[in-house]
C-alpha cells in the first residue's frame, strides 16, 4: 500500500500515469487530499466509483490517533498525535496577532542532539517521522480548527536537517499549488546547523525562512550545552549561511534561549555583535524554559536583565525581539515538548 500523503505531485502523477489514468486526475485527487482534507477515497466525489474502489486497493490516507488536546490560558493548543507504531508526538496551534496562526510541528520523534537545555534533547531519539506524519499535522490541524491557512513553523520535537529528505518533502507538499498552498514566506525551518544538511537546503529550498539555534557565538560555550557544536561549529555553520540567498526584506534569524551566567553576559553580547555584524538579521531571545527533564542545572536569566541585554543590541541598530513563549501552562512551549499527557 502507497502512502500518498508522503507523495508530492510530481510522484502522484508519475504512479498513475503509468497505471493508464489521465495526468489530470494526480492533481484532483491532491487537491482533494488538501484543500477539502478528505480521509477517504470515496470522499472524492468527482471520480466514478470503480476509480476509488482502484485507489483503496492500492492508497491508504495516514491518520493519527489523536490522544490528548490542551489549551493554555494564552490560547495556545497542543495536540498530542499517537503514531501507527505508538510514537507519540506534538503539534501546537499558536494565536498570532491580527486573527492569524502558527502551527508548530515535529519531524522526528524524540531528538538525537541532546541540546543540554531541551527536554526534547534530553528524551532521547526514538525515529524520523515520515513525509506524511509531518504534512498531515499541518493539514489536520488546519481542518480540525476550520482554517484556511497558517504560518508553518518547523520547531517542534527534532531536528528538520537530521530528518532532511522527508522535511524537505513536506515542505513541498505544503508549498503546492495543489497541495496546502502556503507560502514560501509563511514556513520557517529552525536547526540547530548541521553544516552538510544546510548546503543541500540551499539548493534544494533557498527561500524558506530560517532560524538558527545559535544561543552562544562563542564556540566553546555552545559545546558545552549543544554537542553538535563540536561535530559541526558555528564558524562553519555562519560560512554556509553567509551565502543563502536572502531576498533583501528578509532577515535570517538567530535564536537564543537565555540561561542565567551562562550565555548573557558581557563577554557574551560582544560575540552576538562580531556574528550579527556580518548578517542581515534579527535576534529572537527565548527565556528558557524549565522542565523536570533539564533539572536545576540551568536557569532563565531574570526578565530584567534580558530586557537590558536586548536594549545593549538594539541601542547598537540590531533587531531584537524577546519571545513570549506561549503555552508554558500545558508544556507545550519551546525544548517543552516531551510528549506528557499533560
Ligand atoms: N531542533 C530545532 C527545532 C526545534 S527546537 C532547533 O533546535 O532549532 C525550537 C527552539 O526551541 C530552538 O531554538 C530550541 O533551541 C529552543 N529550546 C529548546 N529548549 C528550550 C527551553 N528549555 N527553553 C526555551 N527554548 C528552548
Ligand atoms: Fe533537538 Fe532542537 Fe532540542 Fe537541540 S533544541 S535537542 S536540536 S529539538
């Protein structure tokens, strides 16, 4: 059996070509799958009876079970999906100003880069989701809340570039025409840079936005709370990013979770300055956010002390934002996704 939401266009088309059907019909059924979200072929109303009957024998529709949902006091909803080997998940739909949203999802189930600071890191790696686990969290969340569209924000559990072939994937899906239709400029992918992962993406999706988990510009301190760093540092990281072709209003973006006397002092905005002077780009301060799985070993730098840190950047012409990260009530804010019940 194909699993068809893991198929792009292109892929469809060529399948049922060479079973002897129209080229047409690959982009009704697509925009049947997507626009009206269907889970079953006979669903597809457009097509004669026989023709689904065919479809069923050789298609299936991924479907999650889904096994919790949660709204935080700030409208933030976090779904908890149960994969068909039981995986467990997490998406979360974020309010935005101005009636618009943001869906935050999972490409792998657990992570395998142990960030110190994340309980997702700290969870361990359990697998990579499939092309169609990533894309039917975009699109049964979109039907389950009656929405049309959404911002798509890859910053859930895992690392995108560490599951690189079926991120890229979903995030044609989501970008067809036929498919989900969204915008390049409404889907942001954020990594912690896996250096080779990054050079593909340059060819292979230019102009997406991208955050980089940066959280110190000082390589020997980003060792100690992300391994990574020492496999692929962020010389070499900032080198390959120095060249994505960045349309000139946009900017790439660095984030910072901020963890008390560790990456917030002096010595600390003087290298953010010497990596931001080189790029057209934004900082986006995360306080960190405790969680049983990271213990007592780190804590958030007071609201006070980030607010001047911020001001010390800005008062030099960068671009600072501080998040507010939304659903720390139900665990669903970011490096909180842990898959609890909660
Ligand atoms: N793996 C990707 C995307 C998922 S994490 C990445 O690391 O970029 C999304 C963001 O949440 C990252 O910037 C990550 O560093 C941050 N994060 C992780 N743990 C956190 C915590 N405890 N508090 C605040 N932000 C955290
Ligand atoms: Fe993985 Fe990102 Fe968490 Fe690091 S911060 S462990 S890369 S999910």
């Amino acid at each position: 059996m194909i699993d068809i939401l893991s198929l792009e266009l292109g892929e469809l088309e060529e399948i049922l070509t060479s079973k002897g059907y129209e080229r047409y019909r690959a982009k009704q059924i697509f925009s049947f799958l997507y626009k009206q979200k269907v889970y079953d072929f006979d669903s597809i109303t457009v097509l004669k009876k026989e023709t689904r009957k065919e479809l069923k024998e050789e298609f299936f529709i991924y479907q999650f079970r889904v096994k919790s949902v949660a709204i935080g006091s700030d409208g933030a909803k976090k779904y908890l999906f149960e994969l068909m080997d039981g995986s467990l998940i997490e998406s979360v739909l974020i309010p935005m100003e101005r009636n618009r949203f943001t869906i935050c999802v999972s490409t792998q189930a657990g992570c395998r880069m142990g960030c110190k600071f994340c309980a997702t890191g700290r969870m361990g790696f359990k697998r990579n989701l499939t092309t169609s686990e990533i894309v039917e969290q975009v699109r049964f969340i979109l039907k389950d809340n009656g929405l049309k569209i959404a911002n798509v924000v890859y910053m859930g559990m895992g690392e995108p570039l560490d599951n690189y072939d079926n991120t890229v994937k979903s995030i044609r899906i989501l970008m067809d025409e036929y498919g989900l239709g969204i915008s390049k400029r409404r889907i942001t992918l954020s990594t912690c840079g896996i250096t080779p992962a990054l050079v593909r993406l340059k060819k292979d999706l230019p102009h997406i936005n991208l955050a980089l988990s940066l959280h110190s510009a000082i390589s020997e301190k980003r060792s100690l709370i992300m391994p990574v760093n020492k496999e692929y540092p962020i010389d070499e990281v900032l080198k390959v990013l120095k060249d994505f072709p960045i349309p000139r209003r946009k900017r790439i973006t660095f984030e910072y979770v901020m963890i008390k006397g560790l990456n917030d002092t002096k010595e600390d905005i003087r290298a953010l300055i010497r990596v931001m002077s080189r790029f057209k780009s934004k900082l986006n301060i995360i306080p960190l956010n405790k969680h049983d799985l990271i213990g007592t070993k780190f804590e958030p730098t007071p609201i006070e002390d980030i607010e001047k840190f911020a001001q010390t950047l800005r008062d030099r012409g960068f671009f600072v934002t501080i998040r507010k990260s939304k659903g720390s009530d139900i665990n669903a804010a970011c490096g909180m996704l842990a898959t609890r019940a909660s």
